[in-house]
C-alpha cells in the first residue's frame, strides 16, 4: 500500500506492479479501484475470456469441434498448444477446458470456427461478433482480430473492457467450474488422442504457497 493525502486525510490505496489494473463489483459493475484501466492494452490470451463467453452464450457444450487446417496457422514459437491434430474432434465442453487451462491456442481459433458454424456463419463473423459484443458490454477501447490472442498491433482491449467482459462470465457457473479444476483429461476417441492437463494458477493449488482457500 502507498499513502495518499485525501482533503488532509492520509488514505492507504493498493499499489499494482501491472501497468493497467481494475476492480469492479461485480454486481453493480462500479468501480472500486482503478489504475489506467482505459488505456489499450495488448490482451494475449486474456482474449480467450471473450471467446468462452460466446461459446457459451451460442453454442451447447456438447457441440463437436472439429481442429481444421486453419486452426493450426495460429501455432509459433512461445505460442501456447497441446498438440491437437487436424481432424480432431472434441466437444464444446472438452474444448473450453482445454483453452481456459491449458491456454491452446487452436483449440480457441476451434471455438471461434464453431461458435460461427453454429449461426450458419465463418470465422470473420465471430471476430466481428467478438468486437459487437465488447461494444455491447459498453466496451469502448477494444478491437479483436482473433479468438486467443495472437499478437497483433490491430488486437487490443483495455482492463475495463475486459472487466465487463469477466463480469458477463459470471452468469455461467460452468466458467468457475472449469477455472477451479486441478487436473483435466480429454479421453482418447477414435478421433482424437488422450490429451491431460493441469491448473497452473498457484492461488487454485493446494500446497503451493500462494493458495487461497
């Protein structure tokens, strides 16, 4: 904490490392701290916030993704993956715990394609949906130009943008379900190889010094 002097009151305030920071409640959506959170940011793979939203408000969880040719162009170096293949084929359910834990990269572009498919749509019209939806929200400094967050000059949000976008979430239990697991395993299938992944937020792991009950 730093000390702020307030009409001649001395008022502890939190200081943040991060360049951008915001906390609002989650019911009313005030703001209760704030530092920059308006200033465009580049989102990485906070981006797949938004793309689990959509999936949730579009698609069933027992929706089939399938990992096209397309999927996989998103793949570098330093790129989060767990390897799928193209003609794999997974479930909705199966494909958020993927990209929410394990931050995959094709299987996000995936969700994007199949979010889109379900509305008789392409993979532009999730972006485009992406960007409506933020502006809905009441967004006002964001452009998405794909579903897990790419780096990108023309992909940018800001930590408000994105705070309204975690808050939506909250009317999906199924989002904290997901969050909160330890462990998760894709089975193999006749499509697809097994797939096994792990929590890597340490305030989720029990025995690790930053857990939080």
């Amino acid at each position: 904490f730093s000390t702020v002097s307030v009409y001649g009151a001395q008022l502890k305030r939190p200081v943040i490392t991060a360049k951008s920071g915001i906390v609002l409640d989650g019911n009313t959506g005030k703001i209760l701290y704030s530092k920059y959170a308006h200033y465009r940011r580049d989102p990485l793979s906070t981006t797949k916030l938004l793309t689990a939203l959509l999936a949730f408000e579009y698609c069933d969880m027992s929706a089939e993704v399938v990992i096209t040719p397309e999927c996989l162009t998103c793949l570098g170096d330093g790129y989060a993956s767990i390897g799928m293949k193209e003609g794999n084929v997974i479930s909705m359910e199966q494909a958020l715990y993927a990209m929410l834990l394990a931050s995959s990269n094709e299987v996000a572009y995936a969700v994007g394609e199949t979010v889109a498919k379900s509305q008789g749509e392409d993979y532009q019209w999730f972006l485009d949906e992406m960007n409506r939806r933020v502006e809905e929200l009441g967004g006002t400094n964001s452009n998405f130009v794909n579903a897990n967050g790419v780096q990108d000059e023309n992909h940018y949000t800001c930590a408000r943008d994105m705070a309204l976008v975690a808050k939506e979430l909250f009317n999906y239990p199924e989002f904290f379900t997901i969050c909160q697991t330890t462990n998760y395993t894709i089975p193999a299938s006749a499509t697809t190889e097994e797939h096994v992944f792990q929590q890597k937020h340490e305030m989720l792991i029990p025995g690790y010094s930053d857990y939080y009950e």
